[in-house]
C-alpha cells in the first residue's frame, strides 16, 4: 500500500530582498524626497514661535494635556475637531488624486514606510557592500566578519529607530524640556515605553519586514485600484519593443534579459511579469533599464510611466498621448475641486472664527420660575472660551423686544474674568417684569452678547426666553 503524498504548504517562506544600488532620475527624486522628510520630521519639533507669555513657543505641538493643536500662528481647540477631520478628508483626497493620475506615487517616494527602508537599506550599503556583497555575506555561515557587519548594521539602525521614536513624542510635549527629563530619567514612563515601542517598530518594520508591509500589512494596494482607470500613468514594460528577449546580439527585442529591472526593485519584483499589487511604482527599474539601453545604443523608456490608453495605441505604432492630457481629466479635476473645496473652506473658517467661544444652555428644570413680585426668570449657563494668551474681562449683555433685564450669579455687575486659555462657566438669569411682553408670552427669541473690553472682539449666542403663557 502506497504511503499517501505529504500536502503542500501554503506557506512560503520569506526570500531577502537585496536591492542593488542604481543612479538616475528616479533615484535622485527618491533622496531628495527622504531628505526634506525626514527632516521636517525631526527638526519640526524644535522649531520655536513666539505666542507670548502664558503659551508655549513650540511651532508644532499636540499639547493633550491642555487639549490644544498649535500649528505655528494656528491654534486649534477640542470643539474645533472639524479641522482635523478636514485635514484628514484633504490627505484622503489628495491620495485619491495623486493615485488616479499616477498610481501609486505616494507608496514609492513618500510613504514612511519606504522612506525609513530606504534609509535602512542605505545603512546596510555602506557597512556590507552592494547586491552581490550583501547576498553573499547573508549565505555565509556565521563568522567573525558576518558577525560584525550584522552587529554594526543593526546598532545604527537602533539609533536610527531610537531618534524616530524620540523624535514623534517631543511632538506632544515641549522638546527641550523632555530631552532634559529623558536624560535625567525624570520623564513619564509614558514617554519611555513609546519610545521603545515606536525603536522596535522602525527597527523590525525598516530592517527586516520591508516589502512584507507593503504586501500583507497595507490595505492600499488592494484599495488603490478603484482610484485607478486605462489612463493612469504608471510603470510598465514595454514587451511590443522587448520580446523576443535574449542576450545582445541573438534576439530582435531590445530586451537582453540583464536582470537590472529585478536587480534593483526593493520589492524583488520582475516588472516584465506585468502589473503585480506588489508594485509600489518607485521608479528604479525605469533608471536601472535606461542606463542598459544607452550603453547597448537602444532606445530608453523599455520600462517606464505608461497609460493603457497609451499601450494601445503604441502597439499600433502611434504616438503616446501627452502626459497632461493623463493628469488632467473628469476624475482627477473632480478630485482637485473637492481637495480645493474642503482646503478653501478649512481657510475661510479659520479666518472667521472668533477669538471668544461661547456656549449658553438653558435651565429646564424648572423652566422658568415665577418670582414674589410676580416677575418671570430663566437661568441659563454659560461656558465662556478665552482664547487668547491673557486673562480678559468680558461684558454679558442681552437684546430683546421683550424688556428682558440681565443678572450674574455671585457677580455685583455683568463682568466675568477669565483667565489666559481657560473656560469659565456662569450662571445667567434673565428676568421679564409682571405683564411684560416676554412674561406673558410662552416663547420669546432673545440674544446674549458677549464683549471683551478694550477690544472689538464681540459674540453672540440666540435663545429662548419661556414665560407664561397669557391667560
């Protein structure tokens, strides 16, 4: 009797990507972009602005304690959320827009994840060598050499983790202070624990996973091809002009099978293969495949930026349409407006918001009391927002038809204090003499003023005025 045949496994075990250094446009448009930001992500917490005294002078703070957002000049409060969900809804639509006109430019150039593998990558350059050095040095069995090299790698790219890390949570707190406390072992161990976590993940995310993150952990590559259509822009092989490939001088494609596309892709793909969901269209194998194509005296662009629009019509042997009349129709415009709309409308209510926030809810139980005299009043709270970085005064003040009279709980007048950046709740009463238009009359519409004094910075807030009804 014959033993069954073992299952398959579904598991394929990882294969290292080592991707071999390569020069071109592309490439050069990847380090400038990893430069600017990464340093916009480690300076910005050290740049300074001038708020005045009772604010911090952080440019860029996410100050929870206090519950504030300061953006240099901007600073936005928890009931002022609707600029972050905008801010959010701009980032969504501006992926949305870039995808559609050229795939997924955001995954190749801009994207933390391949940002940060890229540096790692750098790293482990300089230390182990290009491609054929790094391969070799993975295949060989431990030695003292292969010890060192891995141990030097991995110590630089812990510093490099170690200062992303540090880097994200002086975003929530002052910078220079926190470098102190965390040097001094003084600071919250709030601060520490995601520290280390944010240095492991870099480390792992950066060193080891790489592309792995890009295929399994990342939802956009299975999102992205909604925002797609036959005429985005994105990286293809030519294989009308490559095929039938073969090395120089036994084939008519201009394909010599070099392997320099797969070579240098960080995400060990063959591009020739056709479009593939772990594509992240970065660009190499297009500098990587031009500069075979001039040392061989072939025509470059085997492997680049291509619409299925334009592959048809290249199969015909016409020419490509222009690359504006790609970026530039219905669904990438409709996705400009709407990016430009919430952007436009974000401004304007910026602009428009006062420095004074206030917000009145009446007493409803009771509804009104009836006083000895035979007068009508309604108790309202009032929660005023300074938001300024001075203690102000401001006068409550009320207008109505009515003949409405205005009082302060525990104040001699109808001025309130309230401190630099804090909120003040008041009580309010608001009283209509007996046979008044507002005490005879269920519902009277009355507004209530607040003024700070010395300034033009002036709010109001409607309500409702509830007497008794006319018998």
């Amino acid at each position: 009797m014959s033993t069954p045949a073992a299952e398959p496994s579904l598991y394929a075990a990882r294969e290292p990507v080592f991707p071999r250094r390569v020069k071109g446009k592309f490439r050069t448009l990847k380090w400038w972009i990893m430069g600017i930001t990464l340093g916009i992500y480690y300076i910005t917490p050290w740049l300074r602005w001038d708020r005045g005294p009772n604010l911090p002078d952080q440019a860029v703070l996410v100050d929870l304690a206090n519950r504030r957002f300061f953006f240099f000049m901007i600073e936005i409060w928890p009931h002022e959320f609707y600029f972050v969900a905008g801010l959010l809804i701009m980032a969504g639509l501006g992926l949305f827009l870039f995808t559609s006109a050229a795939g997924r430019v955001w995954c190749g150039y801009a994207c933390p994840q391949t940002v940060w593998t890229d540096l790692f990558i750098l790293v482990e350059r300089w230390i182990e060598g290009d491609r054929n050095a790094r391969i070799r040095l993975h295949r060989q069995p431990w030695n003292w050499e292969k010890l060192i090299k891995n141990g030097i790698k991995w110590w630089v790219w812990l510093f490099i983790g170690l200062a992303t890390g540090g880097a994200w949570v002086f975003y929530f707190t002052d910078a220079p202070t926190l470098l102190r406390d965390l040097v001094t072992f003084q600071a919250h161990p709030v601060a520490y624990i995601t520290i280390l976590i944010l240095t492991f993940t870099t480390f792992f995310f950066g060193g080891f996973a790489r592309e792995q993150i890009c295929i399994y952990a990342c939802p956009w590559p299975r999102i992205q091809a909604a925002m797609m259509d036959e005429d985005t822009l994105t990286i293809a092989y030519r294989e009308w002009r490559g095929e039938p490939r073969g090395k120089l001088g036994t084939t008519t494609g201009d394909c010599i099978d070099c392997m320099a596309c797969v070579n240098v892709c960080p995400m060990g793909i063959d591009i020739r293969n056709g479009q593939q969901l772990a594509c992240i269209t970065c660009g190499l194998c297009i500098d990587a495949c031009n500069d075979v194509m001039d040392r061989i005296g072939k025509p470059r662009d085997l492997i680049g930026y291509l619409a299925l629009t334009d592959e048809t019509r290249e199969r015909a042997g016409q020419p490509p349409k222009s690359v504006w009349s790609h970026v530039f129709r219905v669904r990438t415009v409709l996705y400009t407006v709407l990016w430009a709309g919430v952007g436009i409308g974000m401004i304007v209510a910026l602009f428009l918001r006062s420095p004074i926030d206030i917000n009145v809810t009446p007493v409803r139980n009771p509804t009104f009391v009836t006083l000895s005299d035979g007068s009508i009043r309604n108790a309202y709270d009032i929660r005023l927002r300074n938001k300024s970085g001075d203690d102000a005064q401001f006068t409550i003040a009320v207008t109505s038809d009515a003949f409405v009279t205005l009082s302060l709980e525990g104040q001699p007048g109808l001025t309130v204090t309230v401190p630099a950046n804090e909120t003040l709740s008041q009580r309010v009463y608001l009283t209509a003499a007996p046979g008044s238009p507002a005490a005879t009359t269920d519902r009277t519409a009355v507004r209530l003023w607040v003024e700070e004094l010395g300034t033009t910075n002036r709010v109001h807030h409607d309500t409702i005025f509830n007497g008794k009804e006319s018998q």
